[in-house]
C-alpha cells in the first residue's frame, strides 16, 4: 500500500477544485531527498499542461510562510506543499 499518486493524478485533482488553474507553487522541504522527484514530476506535467510552475523551498513553518505570503497575489494559485517538515510542524502536509 502507499500513499503516492502519480503527478498527473494530483493535477487532474486540483483542476477539477480549481477550474482554470493557471499557476502552481511547489513548496518544498529545503534538503529533502523527495523533493527532486516531487520538482521534477509538478514541472513536467505544468510544462504539458500548459500551467506556469514555480517553485520555493523553505525548512522551517515560518519560511513556509513566509514564502507563501510573499507569493500571495502573484498569480500562483495555490501553494501545494510536497515532502515539507513545515507542515508537519503544522500537524501534517
């Protein structure tokens, strides 16, 4: 059993929650030896897609926030955090 499901799984999830999704922000754990796979699977399907894809690492849950309130209004839509020990701080990701 695992909890995985392929990138182009996820998206088919986030469009049909957010119609017209235009732009992702990866959030990721700084370091962390899944983050290659998650960066390299989120870009490639935005690339087919046609979703502009950015990407932000953070280590701690006040750089993940920080993050995401800089990001605020800059036209990604949602941040999707992947393998982020701040958000287990948080009680999960």
């Amino acid at each position: 059993m695992t909890y995985y499901l392929p990138v182009d799984t996820q998206f088919e999830v986030f469009r049909a929650v957010v119609p017209g999704l235009k732009s992702v922000l990866l959030l990721l754990e700084k370091g962390h030896p899944g983050a290659v796979v998650d960066r390299e699977g989120t870009r490639a399907v935005c690339s087919t897609l046609g979703i502009r894809y950015s990407e932000a690492e953070a280590t701690t849950l006040q750089e993940a926030v920080g993050v995401v309130q800089q990001n605020a209004g800059k036209g990604a839509c949602s941040p999707f955090a992947s393998t982020c020990k701040a958000g287990a701080e948080r009680g999960g990701c």
